[in-house]
C-alpha cells in the first residue's frame, strides 16, 4: 500500500503566485494611499474588486500586500487591539504605536508561511511599513506589490511636497493605471483614499455583490 501521505505533501497543478499594486506617500496636503482591486492566484484572476486599503479608525488606513487571508487577519486583529487602546486610554494609539505594535505580533512569525505587507498611512503625516518578519521602515513614499517597480517610475518622476490636493489625486491614480499595464497580477480599478486633519476620506470604490469586499 501506498504510505500514506503527510500535511502539506499534496501535489500542486502550478504554483499561486499573487501580486498587487499598493502605494502611499505623503504631501503638503495629507498622505495619498492608493491600490488596484485584482486578487489572483497563478493564471487566474480571483476577483476583480478586493478593496486593499482597510481603514482602521478615523485617522488611520493601511494598504495590504500578500496572502489575501493573512491581510484579512491581522488587519482585523490590528483593529481590535487599536480599539482596546482608545477604550483603556480615551486616545487612539499614534501611528508609530500602531506600526510598533504590529511589528511586535508579527515578529514571533519570522520565517514562517505568514505573507503580509502593510502600510500604515495616517494623519500623522506618517507613512511605516511593516512587513511579515516583524520589520518596520518608515519613509515618504512606499510603493508594495509585484506592479511596484512601475509605480515608482510614475511617483520618482512627478512627486513633489508642493502637490495640490488634485495633483496628488491624479498622481496617485496614474501610477496605479500604469502598474496594472505592466504588471499581469494587478489589474481592474483604482482605490483611492485621502487622510487628512479631518480624517480619512474615501475617492473611488467600486462595488461589486458578486465579489468578496475585503482582502
């Protein structure tokens, strides 16, 4: 008799890569976070209206890269732990808490099969990625996902501080449409969300009843 086989030993038609255009940087105006809405595995498109950027309170969204399942997960768990904070505290933890906070119960999970990316963009004119190993960076400009090296080719040549509000808007947007000319993983439409002092406001999302509404 065949031996019998082991957790995780099942043969595979192909591999499931994913991929994804997520990015933010901040302006004179606010951060700008933006995202395509294509989920896929390998080949095949998984649905074309996933919404990658999840707002966590009034002043807070992160954009997500990697396992759909894992994004889902620790973007909910983040959420929790956020709303625990204001309820002990009455304020809302900072952005460099939060992005402190997710590093710490990422970190036991190094080197592990846990796959996310997140980018914290807040109103605290602060832009941290954070990624799966518990690393965190904290920059201007963060650009995520298999369309990134197109995306920054948009961003590297036009952004400046001095945007208006539309010029980041439109900055924003163009670099997302380019990566998803380019890059096969990314694709459909363009999520946009704009933080500023009176929190976060949402520009385009496409719904879809047919589709799941979240990563």
């Amino acid at each position: 008799s065949a031996p019998a086989r082991e957790p995780g030993d099942e043969h595979r038609p192909f591999n499931l890569s994913h991929g994804t255009t997520t990015l933010g940087f901040i302006f004179q105006g606010g951060v700008i976070a933006a995202a395509d809405t294509r989920a896929s595995a390998g080949g095949l498109v998984a649905c074309p209206f996933v919404h990658k950027i999840s707002p966590i309170h009034s002043h807070l969204v992160v954009t997500s890269s990697g396992s759909g399942a894992d994004c889902m997960l620790w973007e909910r768990i983040l959420r929790r732990e956020i709303r625990l904070y204001q309820l002990r505290h009455s304020r809302c933890l900072s952005i460099c808490g939060t992005a402190k906070l997710l590093s710490f119960m990422l970190h036991p999970f190094k080197g592990t099969d846990v796959c996310v990316a997140l980018t914290l963009c807040g109103w605290d004119k602060e832009l941290i990625y954070v990624c799966s190993d518990g690393a965190r960076l904290q920059g201007d400009i963060f650009s995520v996902g298999s369309g990134s090296p197109y995306a920054y080719g948009i961003l590297d040549g036009s952004l400046r501080w001095s945007l208006s509000n539309e010029e980041a808007i439109s900055l924003a947007r163009e670099a997302v449409f380019r990566a998803t000319h380019r890059d096969a993983y990314s694709g459909n439409h363009v999520d946009l969300f704009h933080i500023t002092a009176q929190g976060w406001s949402l520009l385009h999302h496409p719904v879809n009843k047919n589709c799941i509404n979240d990563l």
